[in-house]
C-alpha cells in the first residue's frame, strides 16, 4: 500500500512538472530566464507575471524550500538578497555562487490554478591551475622533444592551444572528470633547431570563465657552431704579390666554442704565417700560398669549419708616360702644350679589383687607356713639333726682312748729278751736271 501510494505521488508530481513545463513553453503569464555565472561571482534570479493580477510571487530553490515569499526571506542564507519586489516582479540575487548552488530554481504565482516554472543556474569554473612541463631542461638540436600542458578542476572541460612563438601547433588532448570537474592534460612532440633556442612554447586555455589565461616555457636548444670567415686585410679583398693577408674567423654556437684552429688543406701552412686566436697572418704574399685555408671550431655539440680559397695576383705594373722631343721656347703656347702631353702620365690606379676576372677586364682598360693616352700624346707632341716649326720660320722670316729693311733705310736716288760723276771738283759737277740749273723742272726723285 505504501509503494503504491509513493508511486501515485511521484506521478502526480511528475505530471504537475510537465504541466508547468508547457506553461513555460507556451508563454504563459509566469515568465524567467536561465542564469550561467562563473563561480565566485553574483547570480540574478527574475521572477515576471504579465498581467498581474496582484496575486502572489515566492522563489524556491531545487530543495524546493522558500527563499522569497513576496519581500519575505524564511531560507537563513544571506547570500540571496532582495533587489526588486513588486506585482509584477521578484527579483532576487545570490552572491559567492559556488558549484552546490548550481540547479533548478522555480518561480511561483498562487493563481487559480497555480503556475510555477524554473530557472536554471549553470555554474562555470575557471581552471584551479594551468602548468606547463618540458620533458628536458636543454635540448639538442634535432632532438624530438615532449612539451605538457595541464589544466585542472575546471567546469566545463578546458581547450589547450599550442604556440612557438607566434605560430600555433596542434597537441594532443585527453580528459579526465572528477566529481562533475574536467581535468584536461595536452601533450606536444616538437622537435627544436638551433633557431628555437629561447623560443617561447605558450600553453593557452579557451574557456567560457576566464580569459587570455596562459603559461610559457623557454627552449634552451644546444647546436654545433656556425662559422664564417671575414677577411680583414686587404680591404679590396684583392691579394697581390708582397701583400699581407688577415683572415678571422667568427664562431657562434651554444655552448660557445673555445677552440677555433686553423689549417691548408693538401698542405701546411706556410712559414711565414702566424696564427693568433682566431686570426691567421700571411705576410708577404706570394704565389706559393695559393690554396684553400679552412677555419675550424667545436664545442660538446659537434664541429663546423668555413673554406677560404686564397690566389695571389702579379703584382700592379704601372704604363711609363709617352716620352716626346719638343723644342724649349719662350712661347707660351707651347709649355701648354708640353703640359698636356704629359698629363695623362699623372692617372693611374686608385682602386684594386676584387677579383681575378675584375682584373683581367681593368688591365686591358687600363691598357686600352694607356693605349689611348700614348696616342694623345704622339698627337699632342706632332702638333706641338709643327707649331714649333711655324713659328721658327716666321721667326727666321721676320730677322730677314728686318735686316734687308735696315740696310735700305733712307736712300734716295735722283737725277740732279747725272753726268757728273767725271768731274774734278764739286764746282765742274754742278756745271756738268745733266740739264744744269735750266732743267730743274725736270727733276724727278725714286724712292726705292
């Protein structure tokens, strides 16, 4: 009798809920809204009647006990507090929402019949903890490495995202429940470079509690050295004969290497070189020491080296300036023209190739110019040597003419002694004179 009266109960309960249900679903006046608040936070809980009749509200929690009946609080829990009480509206809020709060809770207006309908609290819980753990303190440089991420006691179950760097990766996630909390555990296989070293990994959590919650871990990535060789002398990187030859050799690893050697391959080193450090001397190049030097470094990682091919040029040779014959004047024209033709001889190199094909190609410039310069100056000579040549004709031309102008300088010949030239005396001349004193008239003067 017992059992069946308990099953009557339950099934009248049971219809009584699914009636109330349809009341909700079919916009009765009784009206709420579910409520979803991270845990420690405040709860609002909204009890509304659509044409109210005045009659009255009260708010029950899932034990179904009163918590408001009107502006009347029977529950001693302080945490919920009155915030709107009228006709029309019981609005109450709970403060310090932890997981037990979470449930129905159900609203209900004694009309004829009753209506009642609930309001759901969903509780969030942000995870308690987020670690990180990389398997090894220092890795090795193309070693696969195992990176976890783990988040835990969090409601609902926690997304981990990867990222090195700025770039996101894709790890493997398993879940674990606990008395309705989600532990979650990502795990990340990464192999590392020697470019990961301090590189950050980023544990990123996604989830409805919390935002931009994340932890990181630094790589610490051990690689073999990097080595280059910089050539510090000669400047043109362009090695002659009886030059001097400076290389260093820069090495960067981790750890740093503390050993840098240096050696020729097919042979050894020449005498006259001088190691320093990580320097390598050569003085007074020469072609005997042509060949490849190779700088070598190691550290506990492994060992790297870097090739230097070294070829040593004939030394520069310089075009000796074009040599003319002029003749020394005091004619301004022509210490001109001396000047020019010796001008291009001043010019010369100013900068040395940097390679064996630059100085192929500037010595046959540089021939075709001297080429070039030579034949200015056999022209500028031949000029000079003909101008010298008019000038010292005109010069010999103009004395000639000078001499032959002094000696004839005021001659006269006349006609006034003509026929005299017999006499004894100057008084018979003048009587014996062509015409005499009758013919005066007839005098006639040439100016030769």
């Amino acid at each position: 009798m017992l059992v069946y009266t308990r099953c009557y109960k339950e099934s009248l309960m049971l219809a009584v809920i699914q009636k109330l249900t349809n009341l909700k679903s079919d916009g009765q006046n009784l009206i709420t809204e579910d409520v979803t608040v991270v845990e420690g936070e405040v709860a609002t809980i909204s009890c509304r009647v659509k044409n109210s009749d005045d009659s009255v509200i009260q708010l029950l929690n899932p034990n179904r006990q009163t918590i408001y009946f009107r502006d009347f609080r029977p529950l001693k829990d302080s945490r919920f507090q009155l915030v709107n009480f009228s006709n029309s509206e019981l609005r109450v809020s709970l403060t310090n929402v932890s997981i037990s709060d979470e449930g129905r809770y159900f609203c209900q207006l004694y009309t004829d019949p009753p209506q009642e309908i609930y309001t759901t609290i969903t509780v969030l819980v942000p995870p308690r903890n987020l670690m990180i753990d990389i398997q090894k303190d220092t890795a090795v440089e193309g070693e696969e490495i195992e990176v976890n991420c783990t988040a835990m006691a969090s409601k609902p179950a926690t997304t981990i995202r990867w990222f090195k760097g700025n770039k996101e990766l894709t790890g493997k996630s398993e879940v674990e429940e606990w008395s309705d909390m989600y532990t979650v555990t990502s795990q990340l296989m990464l192999t590392v470079g020697k470019e990961d070293d301090g590189v950050p990994v980023i544990c990123l959590v996604d989830h409805p509690a919390v935002k931009d919650m994340q932890t990181q871990r630094y790589l610490e990535v051990q690689y073999k050295p990097q080595v280059h060789i910089q050539l510090t002398y000669p400047p043109q990187g362009l090695t002659r004969e009886g030059d001097t030859l400076e290389l260093t050799c820069e090495a960067i690893g981790k750890p740093q290497p503390v050993m840098v050697n240096w050696v020729r391959l097919d042979d050894d080193l020449p005498q006259h070189a001088v190691v320093s450090g990580s320097n390598l001397l050569i003085n007074n190049l020469n072609k005997t020491d042509n060949g490849t030097y190779r700088c070598e470094a190691s550290n506990v990682v492994g060992t790297a080296h870097s090739d230097y091919t070294l070829y040593v040029y004939d030394p520069p040779t310089t075009i000796p300036p074009p040599t003319t014959t002029t003749t020394t004047t005091t004619i301004p024209t022509i210490i001109t023209d001396t000047t020019a033709t010796t001008e291009p001889a001043v010019h010369g190199l100013t900068q040395l190739p940097n390679s064996a094909e630059e100085l192929d190609s500037e010595d046959l410039s540089d021939s075709r110019a001297g080429e070039d310069n030579s034949i200015r100056a056999v022209d500028h000579a031949v000029i000079g040597g003909v101008v010298a040549v008019v000038v010292f004709a005109m010069l010999c031309l103009l004395i000639i003419l000078g001499r032959y102008f002094a000696r004839h300088k005021g001659t006269y010949f006349t006609h006034e002694a003509k026929g005299a030239d017999d006499a004894a005396d100057a008084d018979t001349a003048i009587i014996n004179a062509e015409g005499g004193q009758n013919n005066s008239e007839e005098k006639k003067e040439y100016f030769i």
